[in-house]
C-alpha cells in the first residue's frame, strides 16, 4: 500500500455510523455549537493517536491495543480485558448502526413504521443478515474499500454543499451555530457530555495499525498520513455540524435518529430523499459488517490462545468462518439491540470502551519506552501520551453527565467476559493447558 490508498483506508475507517446517527443528540446536549464536542473529540483523538504510532512503528508487525497491553505488562487477564472490551465496542458499534439503519429505512422510503417495536425488529433482521454474510466468509481487499469510502463520503459531502449552497442564498441561520449553552452548568460541562457521545465519531483510526505491515514504507508514510486522515475526518465533522444546525433548529434535529435526513429535507427540498437514504443505509451497513467481522474474528482468535472457551474457536467445515463465535458475536448484538436499543446508550458505551482502552495504550507506550529495538521509529513527545491518557480517563468518568446506563452496558458484557476467562481458566488448569500470548488469527485464505 502507498500512502494515498493508506489514507483512504483510514478516512473510510473513521467515517460511518457516528456523524449520520448522533449529530442530532450531541446537539440536544450543547445546543447550536454541535461542532464544539466534534472539534474536542478530535483533539482527544489525536492524542491518542500519537501514542499508537509510536508503538505501530516501533512494532510494524504487531498491531491492537490487545497485543501493546501484552508487551507491555505481560498480564494475560489484563490483555483479555483489553482485547475483550475492544470486541465489545464492535458489538455496541455495530448494534448502533443496525438501529440507524432501520430508522433511515424507514424515514427515507416513507415507510411510516414508527414505535420501538418495528424499528428493533427492523434493526434484529439487518443484524440476521450480517451474521449471514459473516458467517458466509467476506473476503475485504482495500480497493474494495476505495469504493465503499467514496459512498459513504459522498453523503457527507452532500450534507456540506447543501449547507454551503443553503447558507449563500440566504437559507438558514448561521447565528446559531454560535450559540453556546446558557444555564447554571455553564459551557464546559455540556461539551464535555456532548463530546462522550461525539467521540464515537472519532473511533476507527486505531484499526489502521493492522494496515501497517502491508504499507511499502510503515515508519516513513504511516505517521503523516494518519495524522491526514485524522485532520480531513475532523475537518469533515465540523463543517457537516456547521451545515446541520444552520439548516435544521436544534431542538428539531435532536428528536428521532435521522438528523442528516432532515438537513437535506430542509437545504434541498427538491433532493431525492431516498437517495441519501440510501447513502445513510450503506454508510452504517459497512460499519456493521466491519465490526461483526472484527468482533467474531477476536472471539475467535481469544479462544485460540486459550482465554475464552474453546467451543467458540470452531471453524466450519465448509466456509473456514468461526460460526460459533459468530453466533455468540450475534447473540449479544440481540441483546443489545433489543433491551438496550437507543442509538445514544449504545454508541455511549462503545465510546465508553474505548475510552477505557485508548487510556491503557498511552499508559503503555510510556512503559514500553524501556524496550529498544534495532531501528529508528516515530517518538513521541512523553507529554502527549500522558495527556492522552488523562483526558480519555476523564471523559470515561461518571463526572462528565454520561448516562448511567452505559455504565450498566459495558459492566454487563465485561462480566460476561470474566465469567467465560474464569471458565476456561478452571478447564485450562484441569487439562494442564496455559494461555499463550496474542497473535493475529486468519481462519480464511481472503479473509480479514
């Protein structure tokens, strides 16, 4: 890979479910200025991402927060709890997107299937049609990705020219996206609750360390052109926050789970609907797909080193795919969907887990700074890291207004994890089995 279909990997990573499904609820918590929390989740991103690529070319060949957290501190049970957390915030992710398409189906084609029942039966079949495709064997190719990052780039450039055209013909009120909360609370604490739902956003960038091996020159092009794709997603974000809140009224685009539909509905009457529904449905059925595909894959790759029961590292005869932990991945995304259910609680906890996460990979970039290797690498300035690792524990705490149900969530799905760790600890004790360190599981020849 060269650095320009490198870049297209990780806007294509970062762009999805996010930006379509929560701009509406970031501004029913900080009014007009939704581009504020965007604009701060970017810069807690960004921090984080410093520290990912100082590890990604000190180990070009090692990748995931999982396998850092296990050079680093060499504690198996801490790695699973990193690597578990990380198929969790897949799980959530991809629930959020499933929720968002039904709503967008059903918005976008005049369905009318309003109520919580036909959304999350809507949102229960887009998930059984995943697993199937999962369970099939989806070969990705980063070409294949050029293309999938071009749809889903093309509806937010939309939402930014129908802004931009709206806003010269003199449509809108561009007052308002300056328009800061008011109130006893102040400012700073509404952008920060906005900015734990805005983050999820933000999230994807740190799979592209998985691409790192396949770049023709990892140390040299990787940082510049994460950095890149970092700067033109936030970029984005802003300008289609901008666009939003200028065409829509805030309390308006906070009601439902279609805010950018209605931006087009209000900046571009004549726009065919469906078209950008259509644009909205593909964005998150990617992410989903994606995220099932990495959520199953660890799964099975947990139980392949002996931390999770066996019985979910079986492959099928036929298809190579891990099914049983596909079905597993499956099971717990219907749970979510089904008694959690709202696009804010699920994409809250995955920014929630991952929060978690990118707080651990800052801590263990200081403490791997001990470990010399025999080639020149990206450094760090020692102050991002520790930032980074400040300002994702603070936006994790309960202090920031996030809702307590998130908390709930994430508890749930980390107990089931160290109930199934503790299964398979008694069982590997009884066979005379030991867990063995992370490695990177292929179960298909075209795999993920």
């Amino acid at each position: 890979m060269g650095p320009w279909l490198l870049l297209l990997f990780i806007v294509g990573d970062i762009l999805g479910t996010g930006i379509y499904a929560l701009t509406g609820q970031v501004a029913k918590q900080v009014g007009g200025a939704v581009w504020l929390p965007f604009l701060v989740a970017f810069a807690v991103a960004l921090l984080t991402a410093f520290s990912y690529l100082e590890l990604v070319t000190k180990y070009p060949r090692a990748a995931g927060a999982a396998l850092y957290t296990h050079k680093a501190f060499g504690i198996h049970f801490v790695t699973f709890i990193v690597a578990f957390a990380v198929m969790c915030s897949g799980i959530t992710s991809a629930s959020t997107a499933a929720r968002a398409f039904a709503a967008n189906l059903s918005t976008a084609f005049g369905l009318g299937l309003s109520g919580t029942v036909w959304i999350t039966a809507i949102s229960l079949l887009f998930m059984a049609g995943i697993a199937a495709i999962n369970l099939r064997g989806v070969g990705e190719s980063v070409k294949a990705n050029v293309v999938l990052t071009m749809v889903e780039l093309s509806g937010l450039l939309i939402i930014i020219f129908i802004g931009l055209w709206a806003i010269g013909a003199g449509q809108g009120d561009v007052s308002r996206a300056v328009e800061f909360p008011s109130g006893e609370a102040g400012i700073f604490w509404p952008v920060i609750a906005a900015t734990t739902l805005a983050f999820f956003a933000m999230v994807g960038f740190e799979d592209s360390v998985n691409m790192a091996e396949e770049c023709t020159h990892p140390i040299r092009d990787f940082p510049r052109v994460l950095l890149a794709g970092l700067a033109i997603t936030g970029l984005i974000y802003v300008l289609v926050a901008v666009s939003a809140v200028t065409l829509v009224p805030v309390a308006e685009l906070g009601e439902g789970e279609t805010p950018l539909l209605k931006v087009v509905e209000a900046g571009a009457p004549g726009f065919p609907l469906w078209i950008f529904g259509f644009i909205t449905m593909f964005a998150v059925a990617n992410s989903a797909l994606i995220n099932m595909l990495m959520a199953s894959r660890l799964v099975y790759g947990m139980s392949r080193e002996h931390v999770l029961p066996p019985l979910l590292g079986k492959v099928h005869r036929g298809r190579r795919t891990p099914y049983v932990a596909i079905g597993f991945t499956t099971l717990l995304a219907f749970a979510l969907i089904t008694f959690v259910g709202e696009v804010p609680a699920l994409g809250g906890t995955t920014a929630l887990l991952l929060l978690c996460v990118f707080a651990v990979v800052n801590v263990a970039v200081l403490v791997l700074r001990k470990d010399k290797v025999g080639h020149r690498h990206f450094r760090t300035p020692t102050v991002l890291p520790i930032l980074g690792a400040l300002t994702c524990a603070f936006l994790a705490g309960p202090w920031t207004g996030r809702d307590p149900v998130q908390y709930r969530v994430a508890g749930v799905l980390i107990a089931i994890g160290v109930a199934l760790w503790g299964v398979t600890f008694l069982v590997n004790r009884a066979a005379g089995v030991s867990a063995t360190p992370p490695v990177t599981p292929k179960t298909e020849a075209a795999g993920p």
